[in-house]
C-alpha cells in the first residue's frame, strides 16, 4: 500500500534529520542545520499523508517506534553511543509491538 511508503518516507526523513540535528550541534552548523529542517519537512508532511488511511494513535506509534530504533541505531553506528542490554531488550519490545500492532489490528488501516 502507497500509504506505507509515506509512511516509511517520514521515518526515514525523520532519522536522517534528527541525525542531522546531532551533527548541528545547536544550529551552529549550517548544511546540518538545513538537513534537519528539510528532513523535518519532509517527516512531517509524509506523515500528514498517512493519517488520511490511518488513525493517528497507530501512525505514530509506528513512525515513533521504528524511528526510535532506527535513530539508536544510527547513534551507536555514527556516532558511537553505546548501547546497553536493557536498552536493546526495550527496544526489542517496540519492534515487537509494532509487529503486533500491524499484524493484529483492525484499526491499522489495512
């Protein structure tokens, strides 16, 4: 369905410019600066697209549980930040109710 790919266009856009706004570091750089308010942009508006199929609860659910995996992700690879036993068993569960929220639900807009 079209509307995943939005919706994966506005994690993606969203991962990228929230990497961005690390590399920023608080504006004060500005190709960084300007990636993270284009990727913002392009985030927000994807999104936008996705809540005229699907309910707003599980959209962002979606678009913030991969996003948070996905930014950890790119955090520990980039930019070297560790991560921990309990913070990859936490994340394991947000892919896990992600799973369960599109394989399960009525109201994920199937």
């Amino acid at each position: 369905m079209i509307i995943y790919v939005y919706l994966g266009i506005a994690i993606v856009a969203e991962v990228i410019a929230t990497s961005a706004l690390k590399a920023s570091e608080g504006f004060t750089r500005p190709w960084p600066s300007l990636l993270t308010m284009v990727g913002y942009a392009i985030a927000f508006y994807c999104l936008s697209l996705t809540l005229r199929v699907i309910p707003t609860g599980v959209a962002y659910a979606i678009w913030s549980g991969v996003g948070i995996v996905l930014i950890s992700a790119v955090g520990w690879v980039w930019f070297r930040q560790a991560l921990d036993l309990p913070a990859m068993i936490g994340m394991g569960l947000i892919i896990a109710g992600v799973a369960v929220v599109n394989m399960f639900s009525k109201t994920a807009g199937h």
